[in-house]
C-alpha cells in the first residue's frame, strides 16, 4: 500500500492547486462540468469528465483517518486500510487486484489522518466492475483471527522498514508528538508499536463497522465518462448497500494555544548531512478565517515554495550556504494544521547559520511583509501549477477527494482560485506575524553522530 509520508510527498502540492475551469476536449459547452449528487444510502458521488484518453480514475474516500481512531488503538486506520484487500463473502483473496492488472490498469490505496483512499486507473468499460469490487468490500469482509494474524505482521515490518529504520522518520514523529500537544496528530499515522502488536479482529470489526459504510464516503470518479452513466453505475452498484447508523460530528480534541519554543534532537551515525525544520500550529483550510488559509498558502509559496522564492535565491542561490530550504502549508486537514520551514545546510556552512537565515526571512516578511510584484508572481505560479495538475487524472481526484473528506465541497474547490487572487500583501504579512513566532514554535534537529553536544 502506499505509505501516507509518501502519498503527502507525491500529491501535497496537488492538492492545494485545484482547477481555475474545466477541462475542454471538444466545443460541447458543458463538456467537462464537474458534478456531483447523492445516492438514497448517503453515499456522495463526484464526477470529473476528462475526455482526452479512454481511461478513468475511480476512488473511494472514507470519512475516517488515524485522527479517528480510539484511544490505545494507534494504527487501526492503516491496518484496515490493508485488511480491504482480504478476501470477501464473493471474492477469493487478490481477486480484485488481479483483475485490475488482467486489463493492464493500477489500484493502491492510503491512509492519511483524515481519511483513508482505495482507487483504480482502468480503461472505462472497466468501471463497473471496480464498482462491484469496491461496494462488494464495503459490506462484506472476512475478518477471522489467521487473516488478522498475518496482516497485522505486515503493518509490523511495515513500520520497521519504514519508520524505525529511518532515521528522518523517527524524528518526524517525534516532532508530530511534541507540536501537538492535544491535537491527535500527535499520534503517526502507521501507529506506535505497541499498540498496533495488540489490533484484534475485535478491534477491526468494530472499526469495519462503525466506518465503512457509504454514508461516511465520498465516490470520486475522473476520466472518460459521462455524468449520467456514472451515476447509473453508482446506483446499481453502490447503491445496493445498505445505509449505516449516521455517524456523530468528528469532534477531536481541541489544542490549547502554544506559548513556549521546544526543540528535538536526534543524533544517528547514519546521518552524513544535518537537517532542521521548524513548525507552527496554524490554521487549516476547514478552521482558517476568511481569507488566512488562502494568504498561508501564499506565504508558503513566496517564502519557500520553489527554486523562485526567498529562502531558495538568498541561501541556496545567492548565499551558498543550503543545499535545501524551504517552507510548505499543508493546507487540507479537518482540524488545525502546521505551517513548516526547513533547510540544510552545504559545504562548509554550519546547519546554525542556515537556521538563522530562515528565521530571519521569516521575520523579515512578518515586519515589512512582501511585495506586490512577489505577490503577483506567486499568484500566477499557483495558477500556472493548477493548470498542470488538470493535465492528471489522479490529482485532479485527489483534488476533490481530499476536500471534501474534510468538511468542504464541490463549491469550495471551484472558488478556490477566485479566494487567492484577492489575497492582499498585508495579509501575507498578518498571518506571518499572527502565526509564525519562533517563541511558540517547535524545531527539530537531526544531526550526525559527531555533532551530538554541538
């Protein structure tokens, strides 16, 4: 399955670039209008027309991600998100994914604090049949205790490769749980080890239940099709099962403010090169103000967003002291979210000294703020960067998807870019100022083991 860090990586930025229009392929006026309605069971469906080549992306979203999960039960998102993949009342045990690969077409899966993903690239006369695979697992798993057993050693090794095994990874955790003071993504998406050696098939069977059902997902589609044929295929597949209980508001715990600086060290052998980054708790789109999300991702954007920002042309370009520095908002997540800049450092230059310039960037706009011209030009970067993401079929599911597995819908991606060309540069400035205070922030240093004490 792919790995939630790895999905982040692939797709972040897609998914803070949604569409500025639809995509044309002939001179039907409508003809890529997205739409969207809901089955009688409460199950969402959004369709993206694409008409440019015969193949379709469909995806699956539930409403349900490690931020979710119960207390003591770290890891259960993940893990069921590979149960899904066992054998039904209907289907042998890999008979979705080899019809998947008998017509030459793709499927994976991931989960995310929020929510958890299945989806497939086929051909369009394939749909229905990844329909009937997809609702057929909706319902009917077979959970016994030998397949619980064996997939729960996978997630194990799983997070062995992955996570202890990686140096950056242990720190990334680390930092998650020492910004987050209340907030459950303090807790790692794959889960702490010790409780995921102790996942049941009660444990499952609960979750199975309680979750997946088609009232707490959202179908996207994209590709090839026609809205009404979709919505056929829906009914008579998806359709078919039953509603589930209606499921309370995803209440989490709410995060004190943040009123110290705190700092994480980890020092390896295996480390060659050192690294810091440092994270704010800030506003996610679904918590922001009017207006601050859309400016956060603008301050990204021009502070460290690419080989045209600040941080890139003083420390890496001009400066020469970084071989990397940057900054990222990860804007889509249900509750607050962090606000990250990180570098590191090249040559001779001191990992200190690369720190100290970034803080001093980020200082410098919350003073005297940005250009307009800046402003400008990372408008149209992101403009620029939504047309391209309207060239794939996945990041244009995954635009969609994402949003409104967490609080919003098909309205807000439409208005999305109209939202950032009325960011002003005092409101850049603001939420520099507002947000971005080293004295409420936390850092992390990975160093190699002959730095430890430096």
């Amino acid at each position: 399955m792919t790995s939630q860090a790895d999905w982040l990586r692939g797709t972040l930025f897609a998914l803070a670039l949604v569409m500025t229009g639809p995509v044309v392929a002939d001179n039907k006026p409508d003809d890529g209008k997205v739409t969207n309605f809901l089955l009688d069971n409460g199950m969402e469906v959004v369709v993206i027309p694409d008409r440019r080549a015969p193949i379709v992306t469909h995806m699956v979203w539930y409403k349900i991600g490690s931020a979710d999960e119960p207390p003591g039960k770290s890891g259960i998102a993940h893990f069921f998100e590979h149960l899904m993949f066992k054998a039904t009342t209907n289907h042998a045990a890999g008979a979705f994914d080899r019809a998947v690969s008998a017509i030459g077409g793709s499927n994976n899966a991931f989960t995310s604090y929020d929510y958890t993903a299945f989806y497939e690239t086929v051909v369009p006369q394939a749909l229905e049949q990844m329909m009937d695979f997809e609702a057929d697992r909706m319902r009917n798993l077979i959970l016994n205790d030998d397949v619980i057993a064996t997939e729960r050693d996978v997630i194990l090794e799983e997070r062995r490769s992955r996570i202890d095994s990686n140096p950056q990874a242990v720190l990334g955790e680390e930092v998650d749980a020492t910004l987050w003071q209340n907030q459950p993504y303090r807790i790692p998406v794959i889960g702490w080890m010790q409780e995921m050696e102790k996942l049941n098939r009660a444990d499952a069977k609960a979750f199975y239940d309680k979750y997946y059902t088609p009232n707490n997902a959202v179908l996207v589609v994209a590709g090839d099709v026609e809205p009404q044929v979709v919505k056929a295929l829906a009914e008579k597949t998806y359709g078919k099962v039953a509603r589930g209980p209606d499921l309370p508001p995803r209440i989490r715990p709410v995060e004190p403010e943040q009123n110290t600086r705190r700092t994480v060290t980890l020092t390896d052998a295996r480390v060659s090169v050192p690294n810091f980054s440092t994270q704010w708790v800030v506003p996610s789109y679904h918590t922001a103000k009017p207006g601050e999300a859309e400016a956060l991702d603008l301050l990204a954007e021009i502070l460290g967003g690419g080989s045209r920002s600040r941080l890139y042309q003083q420390l890496v370009v001009k400066q020469g002291i970084a071989a990397e520095a940057g900054a990222l908002f990860q804007g889509t997540m249900l509750d607050a979210t962090n606000f990250t800049v990180y570098g590191a450092p090249r040559g001779d230059a001191k990992l200190a000294d690369v720190q100290a310039a970034i803080e001093a960037e980020v200082a410098r706009i919350a003073s005297e703020g940005v250009t307009s011209g800046e402003l400008e030009k990372a408008k149209d970067r992101f403009v620029r960067s939504m047309i391209f993401a309207r060239d794939k079929q996945d990041s244009m599911a995954n635009i969609y998807g994402a949003t409104l597995a967490t609080g919003g819908n098909v309205r807000d991606v439409e208005e999305w870019p109209g939202r950032i060309r009325k960011v002003t540069a005092d409101e850049v400035r603001q939420v520099a100022a507002r947000y971005l205070n080293l004295n409420h922030s936390t850092s992390g240093y990975l160093l190699p083991q002959t730095q430890a004490g430096n």
